[in-house]
C-alpha cells in the first residue's frame, strides 16, 4: 500500500493512456531475456519506442545510432539479436531502454543469462549511467550483482527485511 511520485507526479491519479506516456517517456526497461525482435537488426530493436512515439524514421534512426554509441556497440547496428553475443544483445536492450532518456532505468535480472566476465560489462555500464544522473533500479536475486549498488533493499514475502546504503 502507499503512494509514489514519479517526479512529483502521484501515478495512481493516473488514467491508462498517462500511465502509458509515462512507461514511454520516463521509464526505460531492461530484461533479463532481452526480448529482442529477431526479425529485426540492433538498430531497429533499439529504435523501436521511437516508432510507438510517433518519431519520424531518420530521427529514429539517428537516435538508435547514437544510443548504440553509449553501450559500445555503434558499429554493430546492422547485426541482427542472433549474430550478437548475449552481453551485446543485453547492451542493445539496454540502449533500447535509453532511447527516449527516461528518468529511470528498471532491470529486471540483467545479468542473468551473462556470463560472469559479460555481466561485470553490463554492471560497470549501469555505474556510469547512474553516475551520469540516471536513476537506476535493478532487481536481482545475487549477491554479486547486489554489491555493485549504491542502495540494498531486501524485500521477503513482499515486505522489505533491510534497506541499506552500500557506497
């Protein structure tokens, strides 16, 4: 129970459509298995939100280009999921997440289909996000991951057990 604003703003006053605009402007999401188009190259997965925004085609594609850019991978835009290692499938989602520069990036167990190697990659990704002033929320149930935040919230049964600042 309770209220959250999401800045400033109590959501559950929100009708469908606001909530919708605001999953499409303020919130970038992260899955853990990527969810992908396999039809379609790392640029289009990423330029995807865009397109539901109502963004024209070259900007869409500017834009992908230049998120692809801040996760390492500009020059693989063209490759589509299956010719992309898993931690570069994960960057793809994650640039995708970025797209429309929302407010807060939520990843759901981002690391958990990597290897360790890969997902030491994808978490020094999410510091330098977050250092740069992103907001980032990441659920996961290792303890490894859990040390690479600045914040600790443990949560049993849905209640939270212990909330602590690590860094």
């Amino acid at each position: 129970s309770g209220v959250y604003l999401l800045d400033g703003v109590d959501v559950s006053k929100l009708d469908d459509g606001q909530l919708a605009q605001i999953r499409l402007k303020k919130l970038g999401f992260v899955f853990q298995g990527f969810n992908l188009l396999a039809r379609t190259n790392a640029a289009q997965n990423v330029a995807l939100p865009l397109f539901y925004a109502g963004v024209p085609a070259r900007v869409r594609a500017e834009r992908a280009q230049r998120a692809l850019e801040v996760v390492g991978l500009g020059e693989r835009g063209h490759h589509r999921p299956n010719e992309l290692s898993g931690g570069q499938q994960q960057r793809v989602a994650i640039a995708r997440a970025l797209i429309n520069d929302p407010t807060v990036l939520l990843a759901d167990e981002p690391t958990g289909n990597l290897d360790s190697a890969t997902s030491e990659e994808v978490l020094a990704l999410f510091e330098r996000l977050n250092g740069g002033g992103r907001t980032v929320i990441m659920v996961t149930h290792d303890e490894e991951v859990a040390h690479h935040a600045k914040r600790v919230i443990r949560l049993r049964d849905g209640a939270i057990v212990s909330d602590e600042h690590v860094q």
